[in-house]
C-alpha cells in the first residue's frame, strides 16, 4: 500500500497535534499549515513538515491544497474562544466561516477526495434532550458555534454537487493530554477548567473561580462529557474508512458527564492536595449539562473510548502541565 499524505491545518494546536501524532504513529506523511498565532511550533512533532502560512491567504492555501495529491484534509485551525465570539460575532464568522469555505472551494478544486472537520457540540444550543445525538436540534449557541455549521453547510453542498466526502467531528469538552508527554494543552489565555484547576493546585495562578453552584444537577455545578484527546484523535482516524463510501457527521464523547466538582476532585486526588476554589458567578452561556450521545460514531466505526477513568484523563494532563510551566514556552 502506497504511503497516505494528508494536509492538516492548526495541525499546532491542542487537538491538531495529537491527531498529527496519530497520523505519524500509522506511517503517514503529514504536512501542516499553521499561522501559530494560537498553535505552537513544538507542538507539531518531528516528522511532520510544519508550512507557516494563514487560511486567510487565499493564493498561499490554494497552492498548498494544489500541491497535492492528499488522501484527506483534516481543517482543525479556528478560533474557539466562546465568549470571545459573543463579544466579536464577525470575527469569528469571517476568520473561522469564511475562510474555512474558501479552503473547501480550495479541496473541491484540486479534488481532494476527503474533508475532516473539527466540529463543536456549541453547535446544539440548548438541547431539548439528552444525551445530546445527531438528531437534536441544530441551533448554534455562540457565533463560534455558527461559524462551525456554516463549514459544516459548506461542506454538504460540496459533497452533494462536488462529491467531497466529509466528516464533521462535534467535540465534546476534549481534555487529557498525550500519555507519553510529548504533547499538551495550552492556551494564551487558558478558559479551559481541567488546565485552569491544575495551575490552581499547582499555586501557579490563584483559585479556581467554579462557574456556579445553583445549575440543576446534583452537586448544583456544571455537568461535560470530557473525552480524552488521543480517543478524540482516534475517532478522526476510524472516520476515514467511512469516506470511502458517504459522508458523515458525528457527535463525539464518553456518554459520561462530570461536574466541576467531579473535576477539581479528580485534580486534587492527582495533586495530592485539594484544588483552591471560589465560587463565582454561572458564566453567560453555560448550558446546566452537555452530554454526548455518541452511539453512531461507535456503530458506524467501531470506535471505543479507551480512557474511561476520569482520573486517567486528568493524570495525562496534570503529568504534561506539571513538566511545562510555561507550556511549550514560545508565548
Ligand atoms: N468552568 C469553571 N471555571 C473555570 C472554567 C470553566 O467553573 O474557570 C466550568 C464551565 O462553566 C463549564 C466547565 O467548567 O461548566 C467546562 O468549561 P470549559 O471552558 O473547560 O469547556 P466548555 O464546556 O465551556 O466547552
């Protein structure tokens, strides 16, 4: 079998990197593009070729994406700050929607034969049930969520009229980080609860402020579904096979929820000291509980969460966090 190539873009960032990782671990060469203004250039590890270049320049994209031929192109890089978003809806709409449509005009020109998009579980707003599967009601919560579905919209119509297969890949809260240490998570600044509480515990940073303590669930703190980033990693991986015959989109997650609470403990447990907190104020937007169903992803593909111990997951990060204080250290 001949040597698959793939395009990765924000193939530097958090979940990016680790599916680089597990492109590598299966032979593959890898090209990423990345304008490292969130990405880190450590991240992306040896034997990828790391191409600095912006999804805003459409000439730079089209001759990358023309350089081909690629087995798939995985498109990861976008900004995700939620609230970010609610503040600055055209940023995201143009930096995350429209120059993600102008890469897929790109990948239908030079007939790229598969697409795989980092999707959002933001894309279901307030959800009429749970858990959370591919039938619920699309109706975005941020206008990071609609710039997600509006790549997504894109990316049907160039299946039905161009037959680029695609997979879109809505995440639930991914978390952990590589368990041989090589790669993490970090943000500049960091909103995510699993880095934030382990700094806290760390006395890296002052208490954790806890996001609400009135949500209806039983410790009256927010409940997620936090799948490990090498089982996210996977997924992108086992979805490929199914591009070989239609497209397909995906929710994905353990079907586990935890709470705030369930984490900080998790954290602490793994510290060996209990995490500082506060309580603060519920964040605006915050939905009580997001849980996947992710059944179709498993049927379909055979996919099967391989860390299912919370504090497995928390152990991978806390280990990388631990070892890098000033993360990959090029912020
Ligand atoms: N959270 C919190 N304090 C923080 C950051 C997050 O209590 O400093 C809560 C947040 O309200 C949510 C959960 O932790 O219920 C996970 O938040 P995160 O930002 O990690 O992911 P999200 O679910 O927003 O994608």
């Amino acid at each position: 079998m001949s040597r698959k190539r793939y395009l990765v873009t924000g193939g530097a960032g958090f979940v990016g990197s680790h599916v680089v990782a597990a492109l590598l671990e299966r032979n593959a060469d890898v090209v990423v593009l990345d304008n490292l203004s969130i990405g880190h250039r450590a991240a992306v590890l040896p034997g990828a070729e790391l191409v600095v270049g912006d999804l805003a320049d459409p000439s730079a994209v089209d001759a990358l994406v023309g350089a081909g031929p690629w087995d798939a192109v995985f498109h990861f890089a976008a900004l995700s700050l939620v609230g970010e978003s609610v503040r600055l809806p055209f940023k995201y709409l143009l930096e995350n929607g429209v120059n993600g449509i102008r890469l897929i005009d790109a990948c239908v020109r030079h007939a790229v034969p598969r697409f795989v998009l980092s999707s959002t579980a933001n894309l279901f707003g307030t959800p009429d049930r749970m858990p959370i599967d591919e039938e619920v009601r699309i109706d975005p919560a941020s206008p990071y969520g609609e710039s997600k579905f509006m790549i997504e919209r894109a990316l049907h119509w160039a299946n039905e009229i161009h037959g680029l297969r695609s997979a879109c890949l809505r995440y639930f809260n991914a978390a952990g980080a590589d368990p041989q240490g090589r790669l993490g998570e970090d943000h500049n600044p960091e909103t995510h609860l699993i880095p934030l509480a382990i700094d806290a515990v760390l006395g890296r940073r002052p208490a954790l402020a806890i996001f609400g303590s009135d949500y209806a669930t039983p410790d009256g703190t927010c409940i997620r579904d936090y799948v490990h980033v090498n089982d996210l990693a996977d997924a992108h991986i086992r979805v490929l096979d199914q591009l070989d015959r239609r497209s397909v989109r995906y929710n994905v997650g353990t079907g586990q929820g935890y709470s705030v609470r369930d984490i900080t403990e998790a954290v602490g447990r793994i510290a060996g000291r209990p995490v500082p907190y506060v309580m603060g104020q519920p964040r605006m937007g915050d939905a009580a509980i997001l849980i996947a169903g992710a059944e179709a992803l498993r049927a379909d593909t055979g996919w099967i969460p391989q860390f299912t111990d919370l504090d497995e997951v928390v152990a991978t990060a806390y280990r990388w966090r631990e070892a890098h204080p000033g993360g990959y250290g090029d912020k």
